[in-house]
DNA sequence: CGCGATTTGTGCACGTCTTCACAAGCGCCT
DNA sequence: AGGCGCTTGTGAAGACGTGCACAAATCGCG
C-alpha cells in the first residue's frame, strides 16, 4: 500500500479496529477466500500466488488482487500472499475472531438438517439455541442442543447475545418470526422462507431461496434450448461457473 | 413496446419464441416477482400497480418497471399490471411452461429435507430421482422415490431428460459427482457443497453456501459493533431489505 | 552488487446496474 | 369531447463493479 506512516490508524501490529468499509461485492467474495486459504493451508502451502487463489476460489486474478488490496497491503511482490497472516485477515476483517451464537427457528424438515450441519461450528458459528411452535417437536433433543419454544426466546437471548437468527418456518410464520427475533434484539438474520421480511433499518437480512435459483437454471436452460433451435446454433453458456451471490 | 408491427418476431400472440436477452440481474429477480404475483393473484387482485408488486418484491418500484419493460409492454397506464398475463409472460420467459426435471445426488441430511420439499412441484420442477452412493441408503424410499445408485445415473438420464442437477455430497466428492451429471448430459447445476465447481462452458453453476451468508452477516454485525463503539455512534444499518444474489 | 524473473497493487477505461425524472398513454368523470 | 389524475415506459446520469495493463517491489542467482 501507498501509505506507509509508522503508528497511524490501520497498523498491522495488534488490534486493528478501523474498519475499511469494503465494497459489498468483495465482502461476499471474501468468504470464498477464505474457505480456499484454509484449504491451502491444509495442503502445506505457505504463501500462495494470486493467480493461485484465485483458481482455487473460481474468480478472476486481478479481481482477487484488488479485493485484497482493499483490506491492506498482506501481499509480498515477487512471492505471494501469506497464507496464515492472510486467513487472520480476513477472519478478523469478518468478524470472525469472535465466535458468533446462532439461533435456529423451525426445526421441520429443513431445520433439522440444519441444526445437525458441522459446517457451522468449522466457520466459526456456534447454535446455541432451536425454537419451534409445534408443541410435539418441543423437547426434542438435536445433537445436543433441546427445541425449546419460540416464546422463550426473549429469555434465552437475554442470558445469551444472539448474533444471527435462522428462519427455517414455513413462510406465512416467517414475519411473526422475524419481528419476535427483532424484538428479542437479533440485528442479523438468515432466512429460509421464500418470503420478503419487513425489518428495521438497523437489521441486515439475507434470504436463500432454493425454488429462485432453480428458476433462474430453468431461464438458461430455456434460453440454452431455443439458441440451438436456431439457425447459428452455437450452444454458448453464460460462464463456466456462475456467482451465486449477487 | 414502441415497436407494434404486426407479424414480427415478438409478437405476443401464440408462441413467443424470441427470448429477448436479458441483463442477469433482472433474470434474478424475475422469480421474486413471480412469487408476489402468485401471492397478489390468491388474494384476489386482478391488476397490480408497479408500486404495489415493488413493494410485495421488495424492490424498488422503478426498478421493477425497467425489468419488467425488458420482456415488452405488459402493463397499462394509468392501471397497473395484468397479474394473471404478468404471470404467464414471466414462467413463459424463466421456462416454466414445460415441467422441469430434477435430479438430487447426496440423500443425506441436507438432501433429505430437500427430497421432501414441496416447494419444487409448486414452483414447476419435479424430482424424478433420488442418487447416493452409500448402500446403506440405497433403497430407501422418501416420498415415494426410491434412492438409486450414483452409477445408475447414466441409465435413469437416458430414460428421462434431467434438466438439473442438484448436489448435496460432502465437497469432496461434489466434484465427482458433477462430471457424472455432466457426462449424463445435464448443463444446469445447483451446488450445496462449499467448494468450486470446474465444468465445461455450456454448462451453468449456481452455488449455495450457507457459511457465505453467514459469514456476511457476521461482517456486518461486526460493523455495526464497532460502528457503535466509535464517537458519532449512529447505529445505521446498510438497508433494510438485502438481496441475496450477486 | 546488479539483473532478470516474478508477482503485487492500482490507475484507467469499460460495461453493467440503479435511480431519477418526466413525457406519453390510459381510463374515468364531467 | 375534453380535461384530469394516475401509472407505465424510458432516456439520461450517476454509482458501482470488472478487467486490462503496467509500474513498483521483492527475491534469487550469478
Ligand atoms: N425443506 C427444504 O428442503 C426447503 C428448502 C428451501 C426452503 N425451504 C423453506 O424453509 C422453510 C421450512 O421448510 P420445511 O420443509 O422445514 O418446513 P416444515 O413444515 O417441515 O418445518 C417448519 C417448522 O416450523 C415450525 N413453525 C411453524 N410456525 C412457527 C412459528 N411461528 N414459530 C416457530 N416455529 C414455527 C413448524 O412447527 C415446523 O416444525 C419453508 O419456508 C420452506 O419453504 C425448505
Ligand atoms: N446439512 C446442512 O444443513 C447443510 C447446509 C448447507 C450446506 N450443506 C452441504 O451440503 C452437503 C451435504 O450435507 P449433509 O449434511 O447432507 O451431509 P451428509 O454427510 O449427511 O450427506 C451426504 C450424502 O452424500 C452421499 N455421498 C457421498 N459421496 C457421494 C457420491 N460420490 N455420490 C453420491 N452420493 C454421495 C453420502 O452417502 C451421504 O448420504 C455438504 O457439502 C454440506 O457442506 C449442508
């Protein structure tokens, strides 16, 4: 980086607290980094090359440069990134540094896949709670953890901080669910439900909606088809491998 | 649609073959859309205004004008949208016309919840088959569907056109899996396993990563954390409602 | 020590997406 | 028929994201 006075703002030693506001396209770039250094280091690599990464995380190089580039200068010219340093990084970068207590609510078909997945402890997330309303799932124990009922949900929040709150009901319960775990103090939100939520301004919501991107393989599947009925019948797809996000 | 001759290439009556390409980020949102508008739909409506499915959708009004405007004129002036015509332009632009094939490869957890979930006949997609490689769930019978041996995909896919391939492995064999797909002809992949996909260029990847989006979420909590902690302390939120794609 | 090979960090140009603002069109009421 | 209010469709401008191409920096080696 450019800069370089000794004791400013955003030094690498210790505890860095200013935050660069990245662009929110390399923030949700950042996460598949991540996954893609921890699978370098696994394999013994030290430093890796942007060029590398960037294969490894299915995105272009310079793209990958410049996102990095963004949360300061981890780089060294001529070798690469560091592997170790970098995950640090990012991990701090995402908050990551601390482990971050997940509420789950609707344990039905999709919720108990979900309580029972591993890969949120390996990033740092930990469920700490389950919520449903069907009095016959109450009780039920999941992997260690008890379903209790949603209406205890403003006592188990008060003795734990709940980071993020998971919708997993159906989708006519999901706003009731959304204003009890906004009321309950939750600003973050992940929501299965194929359904818009009316929140806050303060709360973030993020929705996955399986049945969405089915629809939009079905739109170049559609579209796919009709090129090679015609004429120049190139069969050109988009891109070998498509974002998810955005 | 300025354009009103006659017998042209888009003309709305009958078949309308012309796909007019449209931006990705509309494709996105199309499907959003098409859920408000079966929700306007059962509740009675028979005319929406743009401001009105904006809202539904949660997106901005004009926004929704302009995506819309892409697939020609199918709103009136000083009314609104036709929901029921609104409906057919759009399943008839995302391919929904014709019911598309799914096959699911990893009945375990995840897989599970997704082999019961009815959301894919309401939303014009049919499982036809169920794939594991695991013996011991091999046979097994969920909602009807008999889970087969991975091997047998090339057998089950000469019989029946597989549109699209969902995968729900462990990320180890995820890779595997979708060269099978690939070899047995399918070119629309949904990926559920946390890692990159290399297929050929005709063949269209989405992906859906949960610690993506939790990890998003955390970047943000952890934002507005330190966002707080500093002096002019507004808890200001990014916005209310975010996408999920791109 | 100097030089070449290599790789980062970034200025710049381009394309895409979003948002505003408003003319054009439609229906209804008088 | 004419006018008025409402809503669509769209040009234009700005914000944002992407990718090229290259200077600057670093390492290894002779
Ligand atoms: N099953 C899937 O594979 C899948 C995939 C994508 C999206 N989804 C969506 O995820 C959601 C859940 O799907 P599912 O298949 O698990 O449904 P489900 O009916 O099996 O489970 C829903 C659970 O939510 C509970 N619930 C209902 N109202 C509640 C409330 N007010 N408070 C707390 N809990 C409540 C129910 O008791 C039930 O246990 C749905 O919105 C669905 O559209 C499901
Ligand atoms: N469980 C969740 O809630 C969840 C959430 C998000 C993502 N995921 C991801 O989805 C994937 C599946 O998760 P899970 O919890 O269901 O895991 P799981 O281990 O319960 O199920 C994986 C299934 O895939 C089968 N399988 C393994 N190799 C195969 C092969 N080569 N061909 C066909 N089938 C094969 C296994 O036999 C098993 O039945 C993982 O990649 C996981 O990271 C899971």
């Amino acid at each position: 980086m450019s800069q370089h006075r000794p004791g400013s703002t955003s030094g690498p030693a210790g505890a860095v607290p200013a935050l660069p506001d990245l662009p929110e396209a390399t923030v949700a770039r950042l996460p598949e980094y991540l996954r893609a250094l921890h699978h370098c280091a696994e394999t013994g690599y030290e430093t890796v090359s942007s060029e590398g990464l960037a294969a490894a995380a299915g995105v272009n190089s310079a793209k990958l440069r410049k996102d990095l580039s963004h949360l300061g200068s981890y780089g060294t010219r001529g070798v690469g990134y560091d592997v170790a340093l970098l995950i640090d990084q990012i991990e701090y970068v995402l908050g990551l540094t601390q482990r971050r207590a997940v509420a789950l609510v609707g344990v039905g078909n999709l919720g108990h896949a979900l309580a029972g997945y591993d890969g949120f402890a390996s990033r740092g997330f930990h469920v700490v709670a389950l919520f449903d309303a069907d009095p016959a799932t109450i009780g039920e124990r999941i992997h260690g953890l008890q379903v209790r009922h949603i209406d205890e949900l403003p006592a188990v929040a008060a003795e734990t901080a709940i980071a993020i709150g998971v919708i997993a009901t159906p989708a006519a319960a999901a706003q009731a669910v959304a204003d009890q775990l906004v009321a309950a103090g939750v600003t973050s939100i992940l929501n299965f439900a194929p359904c818009v939520l009316s929140v806050p301004p303060n709360v973030d919501v993020r929705k996955v909606d399986l049945a969405i991107e089915l629809q939009i393989l079905s739109f170049h599947e559609h579209r796919k088809s009709t090129l090679t009925a015609l004429p120049g019948g190139r069969a050109a797809g988009t891109s070998g491998q498509e974002a998810v996000g955005s």
